[in-house]
C-alpha cells in the first residue's frame, strides 16, 4: 500500500509531530483500556457487556496503533547532508493499513455495544447487529481497497472512496435510528447523554473522509501531519469518549434501576469484616460519590 505519506521527505517538525501523534493516539488507548477495566463494576451486569466491548476495541486500538507509529519510524530516517527525514534504505513504507485493519475489528464493536446500554427488543437487536457488521465491515474493507490506489490510480480511489461513503451514510442513519429510538425509554439524564453521543458520532466520523482526501486538498507534508492528526483525533472521540460517555449512560440507568457497586468492600479488614475509624471516613465519602 503506497500511501501519499511516502513521497515526501520531512522536516525534523513535520516528522515529529507525526511520530508524537502516533504515540499519544496508542497511549491514550492504554489509558482508556485501564480505565473500562476498572470500571467495568460500575454498571449493573446487563450493561456490562458494552464495557467488555470498550476493553475489545482498546487492545486491538492500541496494538495496530503501535504498529503503526513503527511504521512511520521505520520508514523514514534523518539524511545529516540534507536536515530531511527521508525514506530509508531498507525500502520500508508507510501503510495506514494499519489503522483499516483496527477499525474492522473496532467498528462493528464500537456500533454493536450501543444495543447493549439501549433498551432494544430481542429480535431487533439481532437485526441491527447484522445490518452494523454488514455496513460496518463494508464501509472499512471498500475504503482499505480505496487506499491501494491513492498515489497510482486517482480515479479509481475516489470511485472506492464513494462506495464505502454509501455504507457510512448508511451506518449513520441506522445510529440515528437506534439513538432515537431507545432513548425514549430511559431515563431523562441517560436520554441526554445518549443525544450527546449522537453529535459526537456524527462529527467525529465526519473526520475520517476528511482524512481520506487529504490529498486532494494538502498534496504535501501539511497534508501528512495533517492527515495523522484528524485520524487520531477522529479514533479518539470515536472511540474513547464515545466509550466513556456509554459507560456513564449505563451508570446512570444502573442507579436508576437500583444498583449500587459495594466500592466500600475493599476497605473491609479482618475475618469479621470490620473497618478501622480511618476507612469509615473513606467509606462515608465513597458513599457520598456513589449516591
């Protein structure tokens, strides 16, 4: 895959920046992947299984993310005679397949784990599941061929380009669909929540078409830095906040249901269970924030 990246040589800048970039998008993966973890006890156990999902979708985030940041230092390697970062000897090249093959394992998990937080009947939730693999996996798999083509063959990766964009506009209405839908059901904090979710889908997937025709409009190493940048803002919000804020809407129809995490367990002490004054002041507090 001889993506655009590949025929500039790069300032120290440009370089770093891209390298930088790469990092914080695999590092904030981590981060987000303890925190699903540590959470996961937060939402009653029938929500549960869209935190299980967010864990899914940060491993393999983080893992072709790394990759990733590889392949761009592999790739290019600082020429002393010219002050450029150039394409090395080995014949190495940048791919951003890596991040095709992390959004078809993450995207029919990122679309399915809403089913799971939104009260969706049976039958129907296993139709939209199907029709969100289906649209899902088509929209990645259209444009990852797409990309073959982005420096050799400019039609054909735009005529690629139009064929994942009828499965995108497809994945969107069926969001906003199920959006509308479920949250009429629940309570009207977790409604909320579930409308702010709406606008960060949307604008946050709006991001990645923009990615995909950096070309056209910044042929040069802007449009690189560019590019590498919306992409890993667009993973982020997708993906982490898009994660978190369904995690918190799960939480609030978990108390509102009448769950409450027992956070105080991990102050007891001795066979009798009994806590020292110290911890009941922890307790209260804890208390306090899960109330």
């Amino acid at each position: 895959m001889l993506n655009f990246e590949n025929q500039f040589a790069y300032s120290s800048m440009a370089y770093e920046m891209v390298a930088h970039v790469l990092t914080l998008g695999y590092a904030v993966m981590l981060a987000a992947l303890a925190y699903f973890i540590l959470t996961i006890r937060t939402v009653a156990p029938r929500y549960r299984i869209s935190s299980v999902l967010s864990v899914v979708v940060m491993v393999s985030a983080f893992l072709l993310l790394y990759a990733q940041k590889g392949s761009w230092t592999e790739t290019f390697t600082f020429n002393a005679a010219t002050g450029l970062y150039e394409a090395s000897a080995s014949g190495e090249r940048f791919s951003n397949g890596f991040r095709y093959l992390n959004w078809l394992i993450d995207v029919p998990m990122l679309l399915i784990q809403i089913l799971f937080v939104l009260e969706i009947a049976k039958q129907r939730r296993t139709s939209m599941i199907f029709w969100f693999s289906l649209s899902g996996s088509l929209m990645i798999i259209t444009g990852y061929i797409g990309q073959f083509y982005e420096t050799t063959n400019p039609t054909a990766w735009l005529v690629w380009g139009a064929i994942s964009t009828v499965f995108f506009v497809h994945v969107l209405y069926l969001m906003h669909r199920v959006i509308n839908d479920g949250k009429r059901d629940i309570p009207e904090a977790a409604a909320r929540v579930m409308s702010g979710i709406w606008w960060l889908f949307l604008i946050s997937w709006m991001l990645y078409p923009g990615a995909y025709l950096m070309p056209l409009f910044l042929n040069n190493e802007a449009g690189v830095v560019g590019r590498q940048m919306t992409f890993t803002i667009a993973d982020i919000t997708s993906k982490v906040i898009y994660g978190v804020m369904l995690s918190y809407a799960a939480m609030i129809r978990s108390r509102a249901e009448g769950y409450q995490e027992d956070l105080l367990q991990v102050f007891s002490i001795g066979k009798a269970g009994k806590t020292t004054n110290g911890s009941k002041s922890v307790e209260q507090s804890l208390q306090a924030m899960v109330e």
